[in-house]
C-alpha cells in the first residue's frame, strides 16, 4: 500500500525536474547554454522513464511526457531507448548476456568471403 506523503515525495522529485526537461527539449538555447546537454537529455528521459514505471496513473506526469513527446522528436527517440537488466547469476542474466553477444556480432563488418577461402 502507498501512503499519500510517498506519493507527493514522488511528485516533488520528477515535478522539480519538469523546468529543466521543457528547458532541454523545448528550447533551442538549452544546448548552447549547457555545458553537456547530451548527459542532460538522457539524464532527464532515464528520470521521466522511471517515475513513470513508478507512478503510471499520475496525470500530472503522463501530461509531461505527453507534451515532450508531441513538441519534441529528440524526446521521443531518447523516450523509446529502453535498457534491460537482470538479477545477476540467474538464468535471466545469462540469457541477457547471450543477447549482448549477438548484438554486438551483429556490429562487426562479416569476413570477406575470399578471407574465410584462404
């Protein structure tokens, strides 16, 4: 059961952050004027990512992510990067690091045929 002081915790938390991702997203000055605004932008998306696996139902949130996501094709693309994690040594974990290896084969330019004959 959820109390409603860790809800407004919540709130408090990405709410504080909703200037900075209007700033980042919405306005063309924001990368001129930070330093690292690509750490930034993944910073405030990995954060919005979060709170809304936490709070799904929260309006206030979904119609943050909603206004980014309409106003901002950089959102949308960082929004749609998911990562996946699993408990370590667990039969989750070794399938997820199967995957890495294919992923990253998949990367590597394939042999010349006339390499693999000789």
């Amino acid at each position: 059961m959820c109390s409603p002081l860790a809800g407004s915790q919540a709130r408090a938390t990405w709410a504080g952050v909703a200037p900075a991702a209007r700033f980042i997203y919405l306005d063309p000055a924001a990368r001129a004027f930070l330093p690292d605004w690509d750490k930034g932008a993944d910073d405030v998306a990995a954060m919005l990512r979060g709170e809304a696996g936490r709070n799904p139902y929260d309006k206030d949130l979904t119609d943050l992510i909603g206004e980014l996501s309409t106003r901002s094709e950089i959102f949308r693309n960082r929004w749609a990067v998911v990562i996946y994690t699993a408990v370590p040594h667990t039969p989750s974990a070794d399938a997820l690091r199967l995957l890495s290896t294919w992923a990253a084969t998949q990367d590597q330019p394939a042999p010349d045929l006339h390499e693999r004959l000789t």
